[in-house]
C-alpha cells in the first residue's frame, strides 16, 4: 500500500467515525429538545465539529457534512431543507475555524485572548451561520408557526454555542494529554473527587424544586483553579448537561415553568458555567506561566551573579585563603 493510498484510507476512516461520533452526540442531544423536536438548547455536534476542525485541519467537513445530513434526514420537512440546514450545519464550525485560526488561537487556551476568542468568535459569532440558515429553512418549509421564527432562532443559535463552549474545550483538552510518569496519589484522588462531587450535588438538584444548581460553581472554581482548563472543561459540561436535562424533563428547578423560562434560565446557568471554567482557567494559567518566568528569571539572574568576583571566590571558598595570603604578607613587610 503506497502512502498516498494509506493517508486517503485513513482520511476516509477518520471521516467516518467523526460522522458516527456526531450522529451519536446529535442524537444524545435531541433528547434534550424543547422546541419541537430538532432544536435543541445543548447541540452537542457542533463542539465535535468545531474541536475536530481544529485539531485534524479542514480536511473533517466532509464527516461533519455526513453526520449532519444523517441526523437531519429523518427530521426534515423535505430532502432539499435538509440539505441546506446540513449546509448550515458544515459551514458554521468551518466559518468558525477559519476565524480561530486568522486570530492565532491556541489549542491549549492558556491565554485568556483565547478564552475570548472561543467565546465571542467561534461560539456566538460562528454559530449565527447554523442558525440562521436553519431556522430560515424550517420557516420557508412551513415547518414553524408563523410567530415562531425568532424564539427558534434563539434556541437554535444559543444551542450551538453552549455546545461550542462546553464541548469544545473538553475535547481540546483530550486531545492534549500526555502521561508523564506516576501521577501523585492525592492529586489524582482530587481530580477524580472534583467531578464525582459536582455530580452528587447535580443530582440533588433536580430532585428538588429549590435552585440548587449553584451550589457547584464554588467546585467549579477549584476545578479551574487547581487543574486549569484539564479540570474546569470537563466539569462545565457535566453541570451542562446535568441542567440541560433537568430542563428537557421538566424536574428540579425547571419543573414550574415554561419553555421561554427554562430557556432563559437555562442558557443563563449554561453561559455562567461555561465563561467561568474558561476565564477563570485562562486567567490562572496566566498566572502560574507568569510565576514560573519570575523564578527562571531568579534563577538566572542567581547564576549570573555567582559567576562574577569576588563572588566565584566566595563560591569555591577560595577568598578566604587570598584574604590569608595578604594579611601574612602585610605581617612580614611590616
């Protein structure tokens, strides 16, 4: 097999499992719907699209393009609908990319330029495209009531994003991980505690018609604060999902209200969750990159003094031994 078979074979490959990952997260979120049965207020598909895209390059829209068209397929009103909101669906996290990319976004978000960038870039400002094109396309298609364009554009547009915000990140941070030696036994039993414990305090939030979401973002905080974007991001998209689907069944605090006030309530736990994992992260690794060049600094500048006389003698212990020859020769000429 010649390498330009091989690299083609596994493109096609990789393609075809970004279409059954995104098929699987779609399906995961339209069980999260509050708006008729294919806008959802968590589009899980769009963080996969737009991580892929950054990670492997352009060459994933095609398995974007696939994933969005099998999601689609079953949903839409007619094949030509569907296959401009597939359209819509591709181009929003290609838009999305392009524009990370022209700005110098880093993968790793340890600057908090990207943690804006994501937010207002590749989540509110690529995800109008998606929206847009889909819910024109539901509304020509007579698919929406009449006064039901904008509250569907809303959902469709704020879903998008809050899957941009949670999804990406958490899968930018997977594809980072490199192992480096035995992990200490407290810091691993804190990184597993964190998540473990914000999923205990999730549950007992939508057994009860109290607003106990927040109870989780003081874990929140110490997730970004101790692990950075490692633990902030995974974190963020639990608390999102957890609330997305406390919305979508109508229990916990969700249970007395309507679908303009879950929407409301929702997106906003949703936006709060996702910019302080990504802020707080951003701002901490800033921190801590600062610190460490203080110290390099320290050190440095440390060695370069060491290096200079009289203080190399005082280093090898050797200015004692000149200040002796110098006081017996004074001794012996006086």
């Amino acid at each position: 097999m010649t390498p330009v078979v091989r690299d083609r074979l596994t493109w096609g490959l990789w393609n075809l499992a970004l279409a059954g990952g995104y098929y699987v997260a779609a399906e995961l979120g339209l069980q999260l719907a509050l708006v008729r049965g294919q806008i959802t207020p968590l589009w899980l598909p769009t963080g996969i699209a737009l991580a892929c895209l950054l990670v492997h390059g352009r060459r994933c829209w095609p398995g974007i393009a696939l994933g969005a068209f099998l999601v689609n397929l079953p949903l839409g009103p007619s094949l030509p609908a569907v296959l401009v909101i597939t359209a819509g669906n591709t181009v929003a996290p290609l838009v999305a990319c392009l524009l990370l990319d022209r700005i110098g976004f880093h993968h790793g978000m340890d600057r908090l330029k990207d943690a804006f960038a994501l937010v207002f870039v590749g989540a509110f400002g690529g995800m109008l495209i998606s929206a847009t094109v889909g819910v024109s396309t539901l509304w020509l298609s007579d698919a929406l009531p009449p006064g039901g364009f904008w509250a569907a554009w809303s959902v469709w547009w704020t879903g998008d994003a809050m899957g941009v915000l949670v999804v990406t990140p958490t899968l930018l941070v997977i594809s980072r991980i490199r192992w480096r030696g035995r992990v200490p036994v407290l810091r691993m039993t804190e990184a597993v505690s964190l998540p473990l414990a914000i999923a205990g305090v999730l549950v007992l939030a939508n057994q009860t018609r109290m607003p106990l979401f927040f109870l989780a973002f003081p874990l929140l905080v110490w997730a970004a604060v101790r692990f950075q974007l490692r633990g902030a991001a995974p974190c963020a998209l639990l608390m999102s999902l957890a609330a997305a689907y406390g919305a979508a069944k109508g229990i916990g605090p969700f249970a007395r209200l309507d679908v303009l006030d879950k929407m409301i309530a929702l997106q906003a736990f949703n936006a709060s969750t996702a910019l302080t994992a990504l802020l707080l992260a951003a701002i901490t690794t800033q921190r801590n990159e600062a610190q460490h060049s203080v110290e390099r600094a320290v050190v440095q500048l440390t060695d370069a003094v060491a290096s200079l006389e009289p203080y190399s003698l005082l280093r090898d212990s050797r200015l004692e031994n000149v200040l002796r020859a110098r006081a017996a020769r004074d001794k012996q000429i006086s």
